[in-house]
C-alpha cells in the first residue's frame, strides 16, 4: 500500500467514524428527555439533587454509576422502598436501620427530607438500560425462569442488594436488629406467608419495625420467598 492511499484510508475513516460518533451522540440528546421523564424534573427534585451534592452523599453512595461502595448503591431504591420509608431513615438513620456501618444523622428539616426522596424516586424512575447489574456471581450461576432453585438464587442476590442482613443474621452474618434468617425455612416453609410479610410486615406481626417492600414486583418478592424457604 502507497502513503497516499494509506493517508486516504486515515482521512475517510476518520470522516466515517467522526459522522458515526456525531450521530449517536444526537441520538442519544433525543432520547434523554423521554429516558429521564424530563417533565417529572419540578424544583423539589432539583432542590434535593443540590442537597445530595451539598452533603457530599457520593462519597458513600454510588448513584447511576457515581460514587463510592461505602454504602448501598441507591440508584433504583425507591423501587424496592417507599417513601414513608425513607423520609424515616433519613430523619434518624441509626434508629430505622441499625447497622454496622453506619449513616450519620445530618439532621434535615422536614423539607429537606422531602426533596432528597423526590430526587431519589426522580433518579429511580430513569431508564439505565438495567443499571445496577446484578452481581456477576448470581448472573452467571443462574438463568432466570428455570425453576424454584433459579429463584431462589435470584431471591439471595436480592437479599443482598435490599441489605436485609443490616438487620437479620444469616449463618453467622449480619445485624441483630431483627430475626436470625439462618433457619427461617424450618420454622416458616410457607412461600405465601412471606411473600404477605414481605409485602405488610405490620399486618402479620403487629409492632414490627421491619419496613414495607410492597414497591417491589411480584416476581421479585417471589425470589426473595423461594431463598427464605431453602433456609433450614
């Protein structure tokens, strides 16, 4: 091949691939609007993504792909907790869920409070193309739909990225503010009965601390019950 021909080769590809990139970078500005529900975006959300930045919460927090792994990524959190939830953590973290690592109380107002959940449903309700992953050892172990050892494979990662054990010990591991799980499936092998807890835990055990997860789906709540059943 000639230096001509191998500078045209440079020039046109060049030129391809700049258009290729100049487009999908348009594509991309199109499609932000709708993926981000930009018409949701009122001044409360914008008001709590100031605080978040204010407060330095990336620093513990990863948030759609940001931050540290300190603490539990909270990108989809509104999906797995509501916002009742929530605004009591963020009013006394150590108080709703004890945990060893622990949040520091920052003291908000009842607004502030308000506008750090609107952001956190706001961010929870963009579409990232199914960010956060689930962990690479429960992806790779499993191939969802095959049957009850499937979910219940999918039902520990959950439990995992839920951060039940802040709470509940299982062999050995995690907090002590609720129940040890360790042998749950002995004492309570009713899918039914947990998928009901999981959904009310109050309804069946007047006086529980333990929080709602009524937002998740029904198929994740069914994963979450086929793992606690194979605890014996």
């Amino acid at each position: 091949m000639t230096q001509t021909a191998a500078r045209n080769m440079f020039v046109v590809g060049t030129i391809i691939f700049g258009l290729i990139f100049l487009y999908m970078t348009y594509d991309s500005l199109r499609q932000m609007p709708k993926r981000t529900h930009e018409e949701a975006l009122t001044d409360e959300v914008v008001e709590g993504k100031a605080l978040w930045q204010k407060h330095n919460c990336n620093d513990c927090h990863t948030i759609l792909g940001i931050g540290g792994y300190y603490a539990p990524d909270i990108t989809k959190v509104s999906t797995y907790r509501n916002d009742d939830w929530l605004k009591r953590f963020l009013k006394d973290p150590q108080g709703t869920w004890p945990a060893k690592r622990v949040m520091p109380n920052l003291h908000l107002s009842d607004r502030d409070v308000s506008a750090l959940v609107a952001f956190m449903k706001w961010v929870s309700n963009i579409d990232t193309n199914g960010w956060p992953p689930k962990p690479m050892n429960a992806a790779a172990a499993t191939t969802p739909g095959e049957g009850p050892a499937d979910k219940a494979a999918e039902g520990r990662a959950l439990v995992g990225r839920l951060g039940c054990q802040g709470c509940h010990k299982i062999n050995g591991a995690g907090g002590d503010a609720g129940p040890d799980l360790t042998h749950v499936g002995s004492r309570l092998p009713d899918i039914a009965w947990h998928i009901s807890h999981l959904k009310d835990p109050g309804k069946l055990r007047p006086g529980s601390a333990m929080p709602p997860f009524s937002n998740l789906p029904e198929s994740e709540l069914d994963e979450v019950a086929e793992y606690l059943v194979t605890l014996k």
